[in-house]
C-alpha cells in the first residue's frame, strides 16, 4: 500500500554523475535536505571518483519504502529487487530535491521478481563477501585479455625466430631485420613484451580497485610497475607476480584506511582525484623502494651463490641440480627466481663451453631450465581438460592461450591461475617443475637450442638417450604431475570466485 506524500516514510538513494565528482554530492545533499524537511528518514549512497560511499546495507534496504536512484550513469538496480524503484538523473535531484520525492512517490514502481536475473548479477548475491579471491579474480578477469592477446603475438613471433644452421637444425634464435617479414616479426615481439610488462601492473590495479574503489588504481599499477622494473630497483630482477600481489593488497586497504578520514568539506571534491591517489602513490613508491627492493636484490644476489655452490659440488649426482633448476623456474613463472634459474643456466654454459670446449661443457642448468619452462602453463591446461567442471569459462579460454605460449616456452601463460590461487599452484608448478628438470638431467639429455617445450624436441637440436621421445616423456611427466596436483588440489574458493567474476 503507498504511503501518503505528507507522511514520514523511510527513504534509500544512490546518486552517481559521469566525473563522479560535484553533481554526485549535491544531488545526494538536496535530496537529504528535501527528505529532512518532510520528516522522513533518509539514507543516500553515494557512487563517485572515490568508489561507492555510505553504502546502503541489506537491512538498510529492507527497511525502505521508497528507493531512487539518481544517477547519470548505468547503476545496476538488482539488488533492490521488491522495492518501489523509481529512477532519474541527478540534474533532477539537484534542481529540486523536494519535487523529486513528490514525483518519486507518485511514479516509483516495484522492480523486478524474486528469482529472476538482471544483468550479470544474480538476485540474492552477498555484497560483503569480497574476499582475498574475489579481489584477485577481479583482477585476473581484466588482465586475462592482456595475457591472451600479448601471448599469442609474442608466440607467433617467437615461432618465425628461430632460424635454421647449414645442416637445417634449428638452434638460431633471432629476426633477420633485413627482410619484410623479419622486420614485422621483430616487431611484433616487441609488442607482445609491452604486453606482458603491463600485465602485472594492470593486474594489481584492478585488484587494488576491488579492494578501496578508483582513487586505489593508479598507486597500485605505479606501485607494481617501479616492483618489476629491476633497473629503477638496482636489482637483478623485478619482483615478478607475488610483488604486485603483494603491492595491490597494501595500496588497496591503505586506500581504504583514508577514504574513512574526514576530509574537510572544501577540498572534499578532489580527495578522490589527486590528494588519495599522490598520497597512496608516494607511500606505496617509498615502500617498494626502501622495503621491497633490497630485499630482492639481496635475495637475487643470495640465490645466485647458491646455485654455484650446489654446482660446484653436484658432479656426482646433476639430477639434484637440475630438479632445483626446475622447481625455480615453475616458482615465480618470469619472476626474479625464475630468472635468476635461467640466467644461471646460460652462464654456466657459456663459461665451462669456453673454458673446456662443447664436449666437456656443463649443460645441466640450461637444459633443466628448458625442460621446466613449459610446464606450468600446459600443466594448468592439462587440468582444464580433464577437470573441465572445475574452471570458469574465462579461465579455460586463459588455459587454451596458455596451451599457445607453453608450446613456445613462454612460462607467463599461467600467470593468472597462480596469482588465483598461489600456493596451491606454486606448489604444483613447483614439483612438476621439479621432475621434468630432475628427469632430463637423469637421463643425460642436452639442451643446445630450440624450443624448451615438448616440441623442442622437433624444433630444435638436443642430444637425447632416445631421439624425440626421453625429452618428450621427460617434459610431459612434469606437465603430468602438475595437472594432477592441480586437478585434486584446486579450491572451491577460487572456483566460486571466478564463476562469480564471470557472471
């Protein structure tokens, strides 16, 4: 039954205007004056630069009688689904905040049904439930695209480099500048590498921006960018996928923590747009630099003499070097330990090659890295296809790309699901890893150029026990373990959570 105009009535709105910045407050502030003045009780949220504010609970809800929404912008009303709804933009509220009440009791009408969807959002959903997973498979859901897209150029590119030798063996890897297509393919690396270092910083952006709304994704995506930048860090590498992690949950809540300051009134409409995000950005600067940084440098340093000393002192027994080769590369999939396992391999190479001729060379390092390059990514695929009801559509249309880039060795195709669910999947990463470097130090196999994939050893020169088939077996019993481990290991969590994203 409607309520009478004159009589108080328990009133909910949400204002929204395209800058999210003056017309957003002084509709809500004319339709709380108006409401007030009728007697009424009002609550207004507030959806602008600095994300939603004074947002209204379920209960809050619940107890209207009448909601409006007053927005310039699409604001999804599912969630006040059996409520008397009546929408208009916010020139209306902040002409006349009185008038609109008045219109708003008159023309409201009951939105939607109990068991119906609008949208992609499901009537009934929690909006408190937002977290870890749902933080990071937002930010998964917008950098998928940037994985797929950057992926396949760099693989097809990664494809035309390698070039064959007198003898039609394919162990040259580069672009011949001087022709056409050599040109574009050179190119177009470049383009997939531009991709992959906006990956990280995209991925924490939107990840900090689930967290604490707009004024969090500019500091997280600087944040991420000066973490993975080694030259700006004096490093030896960046700090791969678990810095920006780490970057865009710290930026997110310390957003969070200043939307909660009371910000005087007059500079109020550009909190939002330049005095939280300069600050979040000059925090989150001094905390990579001062805190992150050296400790990666110092780690990387550590690492490396590691390394040499386990290969000083594993003549007798190299498959313990290369199943740690292996399980580095499948760590941090192009982070700083993965590099630190590459660069170590081609170091030792070229240095015993030089010191004691090709026949006596060290090519445990090198070929254990090579072997494990690919095994995160098309361990995740594996799983895709086998545990089908265990991935989102989105995350098999991610696996099938990492199909792509794990065939070129290109590790960074399963980015995404490790930054879903790290440990479960550094874990599984870590040992199938583990066994395809172990197993190919094993049997002897030596890596001298191609593709440190199953088909490395077609497109490719390596030396192997069994032509073709120990480094396909070996390579394939990593991918193996993997997606075993994954399949039985894979959350329930993250499943819900990337379905949720998705729909």
């Amino acid at each position: 039954m409607q309520k009478s105009s004159k009589g108080p009535m328990k009133i909910v709105a949400v204002t929204a205007c395209a800058a999210g910045i003056a017309h957003t407050y002084m509709a809500a502030e004319s339709i709380e004056k108006a409401a007030k003045a009728r007697g009424d009780q009002v609550k207004v949220e507030t959806d602008g630069a600095m994300g939603a504010e004074n947002v209204l609970t379920e209960a809050d809800i619940q107890a209207a009688d009448l909601v409006i929404m007053a927005a310039d912008i699409k604001i999804d009303p599912i969630r006040f689904t059996g409520k008397r709804l009546y929408v208009t933009d916010s020139n209306e509220a902040i002409d006349d905040g009185a008038a609109l009440i008045e219109n708003a009791i008159a023309k409201a009408e009951v939105f939607g049904k109990k068991g119906t969807k609008v949208g992609k959002i499901k009537i009934g959903n929690d909006h408190k439930k937002n977290g870890f997973f749902t933080h990071v498979m937002t930010g998964i859901s917008y950098m998928i695209p940037m994985v797929i897209s950057a992926g396949l150029i760099l693989t097809i590119a990664n494809l035309y480099a390698f070039q064959r030798d007198s003898a039609g063996r394919i162990v040259k890897w580069g672009f011949d500048n001087h022709t056409q297509m050599g040109l574009l393919m050179s190119n177009l690396f470049q383009v997939g590498q531009v991709g992959f270092k906006l990956m990280i910083p995209l991925f924490a952006g939107f990840v900090a921006m689930s967290i604490a709304d707009k004024p969090a994704m500019a500091p997280a995506m600087i944040g991420a960018y000066i973490a993975n930048d080694a030259e700006l860090l004096h490093a030896k590498a960046g700090g791969g996928f678990i810095a920006a992690l780490l970057v865009a949950f710290i930026v997110g809540y310390f957003v969070k923590a200043l939307k909660k300051i009371k910000w005087p009134k007059i500079i109020q409409p550009i909190v939002p747009i330049m005095i939280i995000p300069v600050i979040a950005t000059l925090f989150i600067s001094l905390v990579v630099f001062y805190l992150i940084g050296s400790p990666i440098a110092a780690g990387m340093d550590g690492l490396y003499s590691w390394l040499n000393w386990i290969n000083a002192h594993s003549t007798s027994a190299p498959i313990i070097l290369g199943a740690i080769i292996g399980a580095m590369m499948g760590f941090d999939l192009g982070g700083p330990v993965n590099k630190t396992a590459l660069i170590f391999g081609t170091a030792v190479f070229t240095d015993t090659m030089s010191k004691y001729g090709i026949t006596h060379a060290n090519f445990v390092p090198g070929t254990a890295a090579q072997a494990a390059i690919s095994v995160a990514p098309l361990g995740v695929w594996l799983a895709s296809v086998i545990w089908k009801k265990k991935f989102s559509k989105d995350e098999k249309a991610a696996a099938s790309a990492a199909l792509g880039m794990g065939l070129v060795g290109v590790t960074e195709g399963a980015i995404p699901f490790v930054a879903a669910d790290p440990i479960r999947m550094i874990i599984a990463n870590v040992c199938g890893s583990a066994v395809a470097g172990g197993l190919v130090s094993l049997t002897g196999c030596k890596f001298y150029g191609g593709i440190g994939s199953p088909l490395g050893t077609f497109i490719g020169y390596i030396e192997q026990p069994v032509p073709f088939i120990t480094w396909i077996l070996c390579v394939c019993a990593g991918i193996a373990v993997t997606a075993v481990i994954i399949g039985f290991t894979r959350s329930d969590a993250v499943i819900e959570a990337a379905k949720a994203v998705e729909d």
